[in-house]
C-alpha cells in the first residue's frame, strides 16, 4: 500500500540505513546517490509510490547533508505517512514545474552518483540536461552490497517467508497431479503462498517431463502425466521480504535413474550449503555444489549458477557463481539451488534459501529433500 512499510521497522531504523548508505556512497567515491520507485527506496525510507506515475519521485542521498525525498505535491500526504519520513525532508513540485530543476538544486554540479538501476530513461536524461557536468554508475555496480547483509529483523522476516513457502509446499504435495496441467498446479501454488501470508507471487514454476530440462520454464498447457518428474519452483514477497525454493517430486514411482540423478542433486545442495562459511568467496559455494555434479558425469547439464542474493526483491546480490570473490558476511541471505537439465527428458533442481551466521549457514526452508512421490 502507498505511504506504508512493513513492520517492524521504525523511523530510527530507515534514518541508519540511509546514514550508512551515504557513507558507503562517500567510501566509493561518489557524490551521494539517486534513489528512484522500487525496492531500494521501500529498503530505505519505507515508501512505496504509485507504480504507475510517470512523475519524478526522486532519494537524494550525500554526505553530510539531511536526505531529500523529491516527490509530485499530489504525493507528499502519502510519502509523509511513510515509516522513514521523520528521518528525511520532503520537497515537492507541482505539475507545470520543472522536478529536474528542483532535483538539481540538491547535486553537486560535477558529481558522480550511483543511481538506482530501476530509475526511468527519461528522469536520468532530464537530471543529465539540468546538470550536464554530472555522470551516473548503477547502484548495483558501485554498491552492490548496499542491501545484502540483513539485520535480525530482516532475518525474522526471511524466516517467516521461508517457512510460508515450505508450508505451500507441504500442501501441493498433497493434492494431485497426474491428469491435471501445470498452469493448474501453478494456480494451486499461488493460491497456497497467499494464503500463507504472501501479498506477491513472483513465480511458480511448474515444469514436468521434458519441460523441466528449462530451468525457467513458465507454467504452460501440458498435462501432467504418471511417470513424470515434476520441478516446483515457487516464491514471492511476504510482509516485504522474499521466498524462493524448489522441490522436484515424481509422479508415481521413479525409475533407477531418475533416482540417481535426484539423489546426485541432492548431494550437490549439501555440499553447496557445507561450503557456506564467513569470509569464504561465493564462488567457493558454486565450486563446492557443481564439483559434485562434474564429478558424476553430469556437468554439462548443470547450466545456471549455483545462487544468487535474495532480500526485499526475489533476486538480487550476491551471487553464487565462478568468478565472484565478494566475501560472505554473516547476515547474507541466499540461493543454493543446484540442477540437472536433461533436455528431452526430465530435469531436477532443489533450492533452499541460506543465511550465513557467525560459524557457518542455516537454512530457511526444512521441507524434505528426499524425492517425494505424489499422485
């Protein structure tokens, strides 16, 4: 809902989020940072503006100045109501003004600043007009770890999100699949995370046979049949933060061989969360879970990264793949979802989502990862 936040965040919280954003924003050597609609304003003021406007609202964040919400005067009552507004000024234009002028009135002429990757073309551009001195970096490349590390209440939440989902899977296992379609499954799945406190569904993925050889299969018309591997693979926003999990069940019993490639799955996901440690790189965890794929035989159909952030969006930094060293930090919340991909055939992946702690990982979902037979 516009103006509002999740619980239980206060003033105080978003007024040191925004401090320390501003000062990793100075650390960078930035300027201070634009902050557009979408996941990073909600993560640091509380606000959510209608997401259809095409008017500019607007985060300015730098370095020992008082953060600056620029917002269309039609807006302020509800950006006033947000949990962060007490820790931030608000300036707003009205229709027939110029919100690029205003904007500027707050930059440095010649800055740098990072901007946030969802910020509209045209509201970059016209800033870039009325400040043709100034240059502009992807919030997701100058601080890419701005979000990852959550508090203890951002972690209360995840846990609560992951566990919803888990019971939305221990639901669909129950109800039946041979004869019905995936998009049937699909709705089934939707309808168990909002009924488990979800507000959003992002994805449920429900790729059976030969569809589940893509890992990001949308839920289509084929009709589940007995035989059939079946990749579940479902999550949203609850209370404002995100699940993700995936569980492949068979239809009827499996053959040896889809066994022992579930089992071999299963083993990968083990070994990607035993690597899970502070202060080890996140491509060790990639490394630890696609070793034992590789070593099986089965490498090349493994195709996608072992796992990537997740947080106040579904995905986001940082990212389990080969080639990024970013340490882990206790706090960090994260993908391990391990696959193989058989084209023509079946497909398997299990995912839980996994925060470091202080000697080690844990998981937020405790669903079974044994291969679940349904009917």
């Amino acid at each position: 809902m516009t103006g509002t936040a999740p619980a239980p965040f206060t003033a105080d919280d978003y007024r040191a989020r925004m401090a320390r954003a501003a000062r990793e924003a100075a650390d960078a050597g930035l300027a201070g940072l634009l902050v557009a609609p979408g996941p990073d304003l909600v993560w640091l003021t509380g606000y959510a503006p209608p997401a259809a406007t095409e008017r500019l609202t607007l985060l300015a964040l730098a370095p020992g100045h008082d953060p600056v919400l620029v917002v269309p005067t039609l807006e302020a009552p509800d950006a006033a109501k947000a949990a962060g507004a007490p820790a931030l000024t608000l300036r707003d234009w009205t229709d027939g003004k110029d919100p690029y002028a205003v904007t500027a009135g707050l930059l440095e002429p010649r800055g740098r600043f990072g901007v946030s990757d969802n910020t509209w073309a045209m509201h970059l551009l016209g800033l870039q007009r009325a400040l043709p001195g100034t240059s502009y970096a992807a919030l997701t490349e100058v601080l890419p770890m701005l979000r990852a590390v959550k508090d203890p209440a951002e972690l209360e939440l995840m846990a609560a999100a992951g566990a919803a989902a888990d019971r939305a899977f221990e639901e669909i296992r129950t109800m039946p699949f041979a004869g019905r379609r995936e998009s049937e499954v699909g709705a089934d799945l939707a309808g168990l995370l909002r009924r488990f406190g979800h507000s959003q569904v992002d994805f449920t993925i429900v790729a059976s046979g030969p569809n589940g050889a893509n890992p990001h299969h949308e839920v289509g018309d084929r009709v589940i049949a007995r035989g059939d591997m079946v990749v579940l693979d479902f999550g949203g926003l609850k209370d404002g933060y995100g699940s993700d999990t995936s569980r492949t069940v068979h239809v009827g019993e499996p053959t040896d061989e889809e066994r022992r490639v579930h089992d071999l799955v299963r083993e990968a996901q083990e070994a990607g969360f035993r690597a899970v440690r502070p202060g080890v790189a996140c491509q060790e965890v990639d490394r630890a879970a696609r070793a034992v794929i590789a070593d099986a035989g089965y490498g090349a159909y493994f195709i996608h990264r072992t796992g990537h952030g997740i947080g106040v969006t579904t995905h986001e930094p940082p990212y389990m793949i080969e080639g990024e060293e970013q340490p882990l930090v206790p706090g960090m919340c994260f993908s391990v979802e391990p696959g193989v991909y058989l084209p023509g055939r079946f497909g398997v992946r299990i995912e839980d989502i996994v925060t470091v702690t202080e000697d080690g990982g844990r998981r937020l979902n405790d669903t079974t990862r044994e291969l679940v037979v349904v009917g």
